[in-house]
C-alpha cells in the first residue's frame, strides 16, 4: 500500500526546485521524489505526483478540476481585482464545466486544424527569413526563439508586426502569476496584463469595425447556437492565446537546440534525417517540457498513485517528472530521438489539454530540421542563462555560434 510521505527530505527537495540551482537540472529530484513515494506531500498542503500514470490520472479524472471561485477566494483573497489573475483564472485554463466546455467550443470553431495547416508556407518563410539573417555568435532567443512563435501567433491574431515585440517582457511579467504569487510579483504582473488587455481591446474594436481573415476576427464574429464570447470573454481568450502562441513555444525551440547540441550524436542523427523530425519534436518535448507541471484540486474523494484522497485536496502534477518515468519510458533521462511509443505529457491531457499543440508541434517539425541544414557548424557559445521559474522552463540568453 502506497502512502503519502511528509518528511524533511521531500521538503528539501520541493524547496531546492523553487530555487535556480535546483531548477537548472530537476530531474534527479523527480526521480528521487518518485523513489520516496509517488504521492508526497508539500508543506504548503499540495499533494506531488511524479509518476506518468498518476500525472495522467490527473489531468484526465473528471472529479478532478480547478478551484471553484469560492475555493479562489479563500486561497487567493481579492484576486478577482488584480487583472493578472483575473485575466487567468477566468481564462478556458483555469475554469471549469460547463463554463470551460462552453468556451472551449467557441474558440474551437476558430482556431481551427485547417486554420493551422493553412500556415505551414508561411512559417517555413518565417524560418527561413529569420536563418539568413544570423551569423556569427547570436542570441538564439533573440535572433530566432522568440521571433518565430511570436510573428506566427501575432500574424494568426492579426497582431500587425510592429507590435509584436513589446510582448516578450509584457507576457514574462504577466505569467510569472503561474508561479508563486507574492505581492512583489503581482506589482509587475497586474501593470503587464492590463497594457495586453488595453491593446487587444484596440484590436478586437478595429477587427468589429473592418474584420480580416485573423483569428481576432474569427473570435469575435464566432457563434454557436447563438452564443458569442462577451468582451470580457473575447479579451481573455485573446490573451491567452497570444501569451500561451510564443511563451511556450519560444522554450520548446531553445530547450530543444540545448538538448540537441549536448547530445551531438542526437543532433547529426537529425541533420542526416530531417524526416524523423515529427519523431525529435515529440521526444524533445518529453526530454526538457517547457510547462513542467499543472494543477488540481479534488472536487469529491478520489484515488489517485493507489492512495485514498479526500475531496478538496490540492495536487500538483509535474509533467516533467512523469515525461521520465522509467515505468513508461525505458532508459528515461536519454535523448533518442527514435524513440518508439514517445508521446509526451508536455501537453497535459483531458479537458484542459493544449488547444495550440498542433501549431507548437508544427512550428518546431519546420523550425529544427532547417536550422540544423542551415548551420552545420552549429555551438554553444557560452552558458545559457537559466529562466528563474519552474512552471515555465526555458532560457533567457541562449549564447550560440552559427559558424
Ligand atoms: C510547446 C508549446 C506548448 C506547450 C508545452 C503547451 C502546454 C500546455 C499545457 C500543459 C496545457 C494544459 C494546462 C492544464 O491542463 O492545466 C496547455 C493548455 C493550453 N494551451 Fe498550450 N502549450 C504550448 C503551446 C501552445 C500554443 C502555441 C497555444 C496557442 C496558440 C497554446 C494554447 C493553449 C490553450 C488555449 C490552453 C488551454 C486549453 C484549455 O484549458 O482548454 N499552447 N498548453
């Protein structure tokens, strides 16, 4: 019989992860976390789950779900009138049936497979655009990580290119709300979300005015049984979209060129057959997932890694552990990008799962295989600098050389 572990150890673990040096490399402690117990609890009351079946069980069980607003309340006291918490927690990610299931379908009428699959040219542009102009030592972020998602998504929504930019700090400052939330985070992150809302308030006026072929327009004409997104809706999922279109998919690409340059065989292997790059997109997202975990609370009592658990229980599931779980993936910690049976958890799963997977997926299937033939020589040029969160892992400097 499993139990639930609380101890000195799995507090000095979950403590080591909240801070840079622990988060530069987290995986040995997942694995020694999964190897104490698969269900730990955090001093704050949390329940763990590192294993891949149990982060599963989470995503995917329906009596599991986010807080209703009562449960946010006591939690998060006044968070309704901080707009970088209003912004998230009344976004499709962090609500609940039948308001998710509602929303859910109302963007899924625009932000449609077709809608995705119609931007395949124009991303190997893009691509190719951004790859003529490096040389020399560059910022990959800069120069390629950053650039690509944001004028995909942006030109997707309609964001004209001048603007596009500002939104790298904007969105850094707003999501850092996904991690701990302290006074000092919601003085920068509330100003952040307010000045998106203020802009895509703009956008979505002149798209009601003179609408285009973007997603905006699609947004804000979209209708299902003659229900439409309110303004307030309409903002919210707007951001949502615009911040979850870059901010993810600018570390997929940097974590990915990381994992590639030390793994040389990994990276020639890729080189010699760009065509295994759906295969590499799918293990590098399991190898260094940008979103490392989500979550829950138990609406009624459940059981989730064997262990019996009360209704109202609070659960984090760390993605990036169950991604290196030696029961699902064998030799969990190689990068192979071969690797048969490799879906990731990186998406997460259920109800909540990733609305723009196939547009991450895509981009990167195009992205990595062309640097890679681009740049033969390509090197790190010094030591990535490490984004100070957890949820989100990525780089903020990515120093390499392209020869
Ligand atoms: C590598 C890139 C990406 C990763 C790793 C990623 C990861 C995730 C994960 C783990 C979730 C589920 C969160 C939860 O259940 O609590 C999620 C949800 C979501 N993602 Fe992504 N995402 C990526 C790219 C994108 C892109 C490009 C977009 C939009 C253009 C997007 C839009 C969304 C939205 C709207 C949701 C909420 C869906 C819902 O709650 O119904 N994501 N993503």
């Amino acid at each position: 019989m499993t139990d639930i572990v609380e101890s000195a150890e799995v507090s000095t673990l979950l403590d080591e992860l909240t801070r840079l040096t622990g988060r530069e490399d987290p995986y040995p402690r997942y694995r020694r976390l999964r190897e104490i117990s698969p269900i730990v609890r955090a001093d704050d009351g949390a329940l763990v789950v590192t294993r891949h079946a149990d982060c599963v069980a989470v995503t995917r069980d329906p009596r599991l779900g986010h807080m209703p607003s009562h449960m946010l309340e006591f939690v998060q006291p006044g968070w309704a009138d901080h707009p970088a918490l209003h912004q998230l927690f009344t976004s499709i990610l962090a609500i609940n049936p039948p308001d998710h299931t509602r929303l859910r379908r109302l963007v899924s009428s625009s932000f449609t497979a077709r809608r995705v699959q119609a931007l395949q040219p124009r991303i190997a542009e893009m691509v190719q655009d951004l790859l003529v102009r490096m040389d020399g030592d560059v910022d990959f972020i800069d120069a390629f990580a950053f650039p690509l998602p944001v004028n995909v998504i942006g030109e997707l929504l309609g964001v004209p290119e001048a603007d596009r930019a500002q939104f790298q700090g904007l969105v850094r400052d707003w999501t850092q709300v996904l991690e701990v939330i302290t006074p000092e985070v919601l003085a920068t992150a509330d100003p952040a979300a307010a000045t998106i809302r203020e802009y895509l308030a703009g956008l979505a006026a002149e798209r009601r005015r003179e609408p285009g072929d973007d997603l905006m327009s699609a947004l804000v004409a979209a209708e299902e049984d003659g229900d439409k997104l309110t303004e307030d809706e309409l903002l919210t999922m707007a951001a949502l979209l615009f911040a979850a279109g870059f901010e993810t998919t600018t570390n997929l690409l940097a974590n990915s060129v990381v994992a590639l340059l030390r793994n040389p065989d990994q990276l020639e292997l890729l080189r010699r057959q760009p065509g295994l790059a759906a295969s590499a997109v799918e293990e590098l997202l399991r190898y260094d997932t940008p979103v490392q975990l989500l979550a829950r609370v138990a609406w009624e009592d459940v059981e989730i890694a064997g262990v019996p658990v009360q209704g109202g229980e609070r659960f984090v599931a760390y993605l990036g552990a169950g991604n290196r779980d030696p029961e699902r993936f064998a030799d969990p910690d190689r990068l192979d990008l071969a690797r048969p049976d490799n879906a990731p958890l990186s998406f997460g799963g259920g109800i909540h799962y990733c609305l723009g997977a196939p547009l991450a997926r895509l981009e990167a299937q195009i992205a990595i295989p062309a640097l890679l033939a681009h740049f033969p020589k390509l090197t790190l040029a010094g030591e990535p600098g490490r984004r100070d969160s957890l949820a989100i892992r990525g780089y903020t400097q990515l120093p390499i050389s392209v020869g």
